[in-house]
C-alpha cells in the first residue's frame, strides 16, 4: 500500500524509512556524526551521487530524512530539507535561491526576524524587497519588478491573523514567472496546504504547533524537487542542518498532529468567541469568526482557524502592560504552538523597538494581544483573561 494513498493521519504515523535488523516499533534514534562505507567503491559512488545513501548528518541521516518525508507527504510536496531552525530554513531558502540583483516582494506582515532579513542583509548583497499592504492584495502587481524573483507570504499572518488569498497569489506567481513560497507555521499541515494553490516551496518554523510542546527547535523546507535541490546543496556547504535527536522528537510530535491541532482550534475558537463580547475588548481576529475581514478567504483554503487569536485591549500600550502583569495561569513568553496558552504584547515587547508609524504598517496596534491558546481546559483559560482584563 502507497504511503500517498493514506490518509493524513495515517501518513503521519506509519511512515517509517528505516528500520534495523531489531524490527522495532517505534523509530530509533541514529545519534551519529557520520556514516561508514564497504570500500572504496562504495565511497566513490556515495560522494558521486551514484545512490542514495547516508554520508554525513549534515547531509542526511535516516531520522531528519524520515521527518521531512513525513512532511512532503502531508503537504503533498516533492521533496524538503529540515533545519536547525524555522529562521535557519526562511534565511536558507532565500540565499540559496536569490543572487545579487534580485527582488523580493513580501507581504508586509511577516515574523521580525525575516523582516530584519530583507531589510537589514540582504540589501548587502543588493537584494531588495518590496512590501504590499496585507489588506490590499490587488496591489500586488504594481510592486512586481524585471528582477523580481520571489514572491513571499505568510497566511495566518503573524501576530495579527489577517489571511492571503493563497490562490490569488499562485495566480498571480504563476503570471509573473516567480517563486511562490508561503510560511504555512501558523496553520501546519493539518490545517493547510498552500502546495495546492500554488506556492512552489513551503516553510515550516517546527519548533511551533508541529512540536507543540516547547522542546525543541526546527525548521523544515519543502515543495518542488528542482528548488529543494538548491536549497540542499547550499544548506550541506552552510551547515544549518536539523540535529537528528530534534528530527526523531518532531517526527515523534507529528503522530499527534492532527489530534492536538483539532483540540487547539477547538478552544481557539472559544476564546475568540468570549473576546468579541467582553466590554473591555475593542476587536477580535480570528479567522473562522464570521467578523473577520478575510472569513470567506480562511473557510476556502483552510480546515480549521488556527490555535491563534489576536484581540484589540482598550487602552493602547498601558493597558496592555497591566493586562499581561495580571495574567495568572497562561504563561508570557515569545513562543507559540504549545500545549500550554501564551499572552503576547507586541507593542511592548517583541515590536517595541518599531516607531508607532512602522507597527501600524505591519497591522500590530499599540493595544494588540496575541494569544496563543493551548489545550487546558478552555474555560480555565478563559478564567484567566477575563480577570486579566477587568
């Protein structure tokens, strides 16, 4: 029976690429550096690229091959390579696709970091981005360029929820020659495959829902062959590549995937709910609230809305310290994904280094709070923010 034919839940379990001479069960942990040869043949033939074989684990190594596997099946990808990290995998795709001279364009809400990428390095190497407005994707032609090459998007978007049309953006990719790459970690596998609206490559932060237990770090790229060639034969001379005690805990994670994933959007959805009628909220994000902008876009291309909710607190930047010092049972922390709930403020912590003018651009309001819901009991957690916000 073909892995390709199961269903998502059963790809996420069953596959298993290698196993030893123990026949065991669950998949064991290859904790080695590098890989032995039968003769110098062999070792010839292996450095060649005449077969598929392990060399070095910075290359590949049977644990880190079987998470992205795993990956390309549920995301319907032709192949991938996993990181270190979920930044490691945004910085590496792009370096190994892009010379001097050419052009991204960039939805204007992306996470900090890339944002730092396109604005603070890669104008080193006389790479240039241009941003369009999230909420105007009809704009997105007027910023394309001759030298543009990449076309980037995040959807959910981070940490203000809006949703990308993904199919308008592989027609739109498709028109112009471009590389379509969506960051798909607000949504994961299970909720959305942006492959199957268009986009050539697809950037997972692993270290978020996939793990979903704040344990590890990772990152994974993965879409069409001929692209991930690239990105491999850069990362293996760079080094970025995922340790395989990381890639065995997420492959481990993603036979849970589908069941936590139901449960976070579950509560999610909830929370948003109690938000939009509590008198101290101004407005709610989340997008399978009917009140979200992009509602019809997110119930098209998505399964379920995500375990992340984004709500206005009345009072601006103050009231959103004093929001955050009264919470008491969800954690305050700068991740996200995990089985525990996470409040985030913006406005004072991750984005406090941008002018007011600049945060606007990106849609993060000075009384902007990001949770990220987890998979207590959702009326514990509601507890929490409503005594947090009176």
């Amino acid at each position: 029976m073909s892995n390709q034919n199961l269903g998502l839940e059963t790809q996420a379990i069953r596959t298993q690429l290698e196993r030893t001479q123990y026949l065991e069960h669950s998949v064991p942990l290859y904790l080695t550096s590098s890989f032995i040869f039968e003769d110098a043949e062999d070792m010839r033939a292996s450095f060649a690229e005449e077969k598929e074989r392990n060399i070095y684990s910075r290359f590949s190594n049977p644990n880190t091959s079987e998470f992205v596997e795993k990956i390309c099946l549920m995301e319907g990808a032709e192949d991938g390579y996993a990181f270190a990290t979920g930044m490691a995998a945004v910085y590496s795709t792009f370096a190994a696709l892009l010379n001097s001279g050419d052009h991204i364009v960039s939805a204007s809400s992306v996470f900090g970091s890339t944002h730092t990428l396109f604005t603070k390095y890669f104008p080193k190497w006389n790479i240039t981005t241009s941003y369009f407005d999230v909420n105007k994707p009809e704009t997105i032609e007027n910023f394309i360029q001759p030298n543009t090459k990449i076309l980037y998007a995040e959807s959910p978007t981070n940490p203000a929820v809006d949703i990308l049309d993904l199919e308008l953006l592989g027609k739109i990719a498709k028109k112009h020659n471009l590389i379509l790459i969506i960051d798909n970690c607000f949504a994961t596998p299970y909720i959305q495959n942006p492959i199957q609206f268009g986009a050539d490559l697809v950037i997972h932060s692993a270290t978020k829902l996939i793990d979903g237990q704040g344990r590890v770090l990772g990152g994974v790229t993965v879409g069409r062959s001929d692209l991930i060639r690239e990105i491999y034969l850069f990362s293996r001379n760079t080094g970025p590549a995922l340790s395989p005690f990381n890639a065995w805990v997420l492959s481990k994670s993603l036979e849970t995937l589908p069941v936590r994933i139901e449960k976070h959007c579950e509560n999610a959805l909830k929370v948003a709910e109690f938000l939009e009628n509590n008198p101290n909220v101004a407005s709610v994000k989340y997008p399978f609230l009917k009140s979200h902008p992009q509602y019809e876009v997110a119930k098209k291309q998505m399964k379920l809305g995500g375990n992340i909710v984004a709500f206005e607190i009345k009072g601006g930047i103050e009231a959103g310290r004093k929001f955050l010092d009264k919470i008491k049972l969800c954690s305050l922390s700068a991740n996200l994904g995990d089985t525990r709930s996470i409040v985030t403020h913006p406005a004072s912590t991750t984005h406090s280094k941008l002018t007011e003018e600049e945060r606007l651009a990106v849609s993060i309001t000075d009384g902007l709070v990001r949770v990220s819901v987890g998979l207590e009991t959702v009326q514990d957690v509601i507890n929490d923010l409503k005594q947090a916000l009176e």
